[in-house]
C-alpha cells in the first residue's frame, strides 16, 4: 500500500487549500481514513477522520473550516481547508488506521499572517 499526499503550499491567512491523498495497491475504498498533521516542534496531531460508511469527525480546532471526504472510485481522500489560520502551518499526513496501518509521506502546509 501507499498513500501519496498532495497540494500542499504556501497561502495567506483566510485562504483555503485542497489537500488530497491517493491510495494505491489497497483496499482503502473501505477502509476509515485520516489526516494528522505535525507543526514545528509539536507532536502529531489528528485532525480528521472519515469512517468506511463516511461518517466524518475533526478536531474542535478544525471544525467549521476544514471537510473531509472520499472518492471511493478514485481511492482518493481529500482535506478541504478553508479559512486557514498561521497556526495551521504544518506538515499533514494521511493515515489509514487498521491492522496494518499507512503513512501518506507528508505535505506541507504553510499559512502566512
């Protein structure tokens, strides 16, 4: 399995971004899926998550602004970020969780003020 993250960069405070994540060799059209990120000196933190059947859950600190969704015909999950804040400047990973669980190799989020 790997999960390749995307569409990371650099925007301006109350800007949105579109990150996605593309699964390949899985079975990730039924398996939950996840975005953690990781700023600068902090521990990883999750964000959201979106269950086999698409139930959606996300961080109080994320709620409101960001969506995550699914394409189950695409193996792909998406990170809608809307309203960005500087402190949501970060590297974001996708996960999926499970027995044998996968990293997304990162992409950078960067938020200026």
């Amino acid at each position: 399995v790997q999960l390749q993250a995307s569409g990371g960069g650099l925007v301006q405070a109350g800007g949105s971004l579109r990150l996605s994540c593309a699964a390949s060799g899985s079975t990730s059209s039924i398996s939950a899926m996840e975005w953690y990120r990781q700023a600068p000196g902090k521990q990883r933190e999750w964000v959201a998550g979106i269950s086999r059947s698409g139930s959606t859950n996300y961080v109080d600190s994320v709620k409101g602004r960001f969506t995550i969704s699914r394409d189950n015909a695409e193996n792909t999950v998406y990170l809608q970020m809307n309203s960005l804040k500087p402190e949501d400047t970060a590297v974001y990973y996708c996960y999926q969780p499970g027995i044998k669980a996968y990293w997304g190799q990162g992409t950078l989020v960067t938020v200026s003020s």
